[in-house]
C-alpha cells in the first residue's frame, strides 16, 4: 500500500512538472496585425500595414489555410521572442 501510495505521489509530482512550462508559455502576451499579403514563402509572411511591410516569420507547426495568397486580407497573431540579450554600458559611466 505504502508503495502505491508513492508511485501516486510520483505521478503526481511528474504531471504538474510537464504542466509548468505550459502555463509559463500561457503568460506569454500575443499581437495582431492584419493587412494585404504581399508575399508568402515557406519561412515568412509579409503583409502591409499602413506605409510599412511586417515580415513575420511561419513557426513549422503553423496552421495556415491553403488559400492564403498575395492579396488576401489576413490578421496573423503573433508573439514577440527574444532571439539575443546583449548589455551596453550606459554613456558616461567608467
């Protein structure tokens, strides 16, 4: 019994671990933009908003409809992700 109770508290233990990351990923704040498509490539999607083009990057596990082309009015929801961290000293300090 006493071993039961530990394989319980075990399993327990390991489900709310693999939990964790998935609720620190939940916190994460995500964006919208929409505007025309004006390119499409297995790597990125560019559209324009306003004068500017935002190319946005397709992560692989994207879903994405198949009739998405060039023209198509999209709104893509999207999550900034830091890519490098690097200090600078402020100006004036030694």
């Amino acid at each position: 019994m006493k071993n039961l109770k530990s394989i319980c508290a075990a399993a327990l233990c390991g489900a709310l671990l693999l939990g964790a990351p998935t609720v620190k990923a939940a916190d994460v704040k995500t964006y919208q933009v929409t505007g025309p498509v004006l390119e499409v490539t297995p790597s990125l999607i560019a559209i324009q908003k306003g004068k500017d083009r935002w190319e946005i990057v397709r992560d692989p596990n994207l879903k994405m409809p198949a009739d998405v082309k060039v023209g198509s009015k999209v709104t893509i929801t999207y999550k900034m992700v830091a890519q490098d961290v690097e200090v600078k000293e402020a100006k004036g300090k030694k």
